[in-house]
C-alpha cells in the first residue's frame, strides 16, 4: 500500500533560501547614484548663484561709494568720504554678503534634506518590494512542494492499488486454474484415496506460503467436493 500522506510544513528559512532579490538593491543603489548625482548639480547650481550675489554686492559697493564721493563733491565737501558714510556701506556690504552665503547654505541643507529623504523613501519602497517578491517566491515553492509531495502520493497509491489489483487477479486466476485441475485430477478416484489426499494435505496446508499455500487448499477443496461426489453416489 502507499505510504502514509504527509503535507510538507512551512518553514521560512528553508523556503527563502536562495532567493534572488539584487534586482531591487541595485535599483536602490542605482537610484542614489542618480540622487547623488542630483545633488551635484544642485549643489553647483547654488554655488553659482552664492557667487553671483557676492559679486553684485561687490559691484553695489563700488557703484555706492563712486555715487556717494559724487554727491559729497557736489556738495562742497572734500577730502573724501565721511566716517559714517564708509561705516554705512561696510555695513551694506557685509550684510550683502552674509545673506548670500546664508542663502546658499540654507540652499545646500535643503539640497541635501530633499535628497536624502528621496533616498531613503526610494530605499525603503524596494525593500518592501523586495521582501513582498521573496514572501511570494517562498510561498509558491511551498506550495510547489505540496502539490509535488500530493502527486507523489496519489501515484504511489495508484501503483499500490494496481500492484494489489493485478495480485488479487492472478490469485483469482490461479484459484480457478487449481480448481479446474484437481476436479478433473479427482474425478475418477476412489473414496479410500480421496481421504488419503486430503489427510496429506491437511498436513501439508499449514506449512506452505503463497501460491502454494493456495494451490493446496484448492486440491483440498476439490477432494473434499470429489468425496461428497462419492457419497451423494
């Protein structure tokens, strides 16, 4: 008969192993290069314009100082600039300046947060993926292997069913065959030499396997029905 059905159990471990998931760490990797490369250019982009600004606020002081020197000429005021006056566009500049630089710092910070949280979001997305693809690929070799595991089991039952089947046909065959022989085999003898068989056989049944145990029981039940012949007679 067939061995008894076991359903293969989930195991995690066992079912995870080997599982390919490079695809969404090299697009996670891929992404932040790009990212990275993003930043980069927004970085540069910032700088230019820090730049830019230094420069125009440079330009400013010099246009300020030349239009502050024309008016003080015009003015009846010589010997340059006052303490004040110079005290005034230092000033400016220097707030011209630091607001350059502190824009394109705040400009940098927001770069770089922006950036960075794409990254981490993009990252995570694919370890969801990734881990959503090797459950998915886990699962279905579980259940591969149950299905594998049940067809094994319904062949082999269907093999034990056959085996049995063409066992239980042969027997029936050798039944009819053993039958058919002894009855004729018996058909002419005598009363005195029936009982003599079947005293043999008595002996011999208890001993013997398999076919032969069959073949036996069969020469006995056709001597016994020989010597219900002889005594119906």
């Amino acid at each position: 008969m067939a061995n008894k059905y076991t359903m293969p159990q989930w195991d995690e471990k066992k079912y995870r192993q080997g599982i390919d998931t490079s695809y969404y760490t090299n697009a996670a990797n891929q992404y932040e290069a790009e990212q990275n490369q993003n930043r980069q250019r927004q970085i540069n982009e910032a700088q230019k314009t820090q730049q830019s600004d230094l420069r125009q606020a440079y330009i400013n002081r010099l246009q300020n100082e030349q239009n502050m020197n024309r008016n003080l000429a015009m003015s009846g005021i010589r010997g340059g600039a006052t303490e004040t006056a110079n005290l005034r566009l230092a000033n400016m500049y220097g707030q011209a300046r630091s607001a350059a630089n502190t824009n394109y710092s705040n400009s940098v910070n927001q770069i770089n947060q922006a950036i960075d949280q794409n990254i981490r979001d993009y990252k995570s997305d694919m370890a969801s993926r990734a881990e959503e693809y090797a459950q998915n690929q886990a699962n279905a070799r579980w259940q591969a292997a149950r299905e594998d595991q049940a067809n094994r089991y319904t062949m082999q039952r269907e093999d034990a069913n056959n085996a049995y089947e063409r066992k239980q046909a042969k027997i029936a065959q050798q039944t009819e065959y053993y039958s058919n022989m002894y009855t004729n085999l018996y058909s002419g003898y005598s009363k005195k030499k029936v009982k003599s068989i079947m005293k043999n056989l008595a002996k011999k049944i208890p001993k013997a396997k398999g076919y032969d145990k069959i073949r036996l029981q069969q020469a006995y039940a056709a001597a016994g029905a020989r010597l219900g012949v002889i005594k119906n007679k």
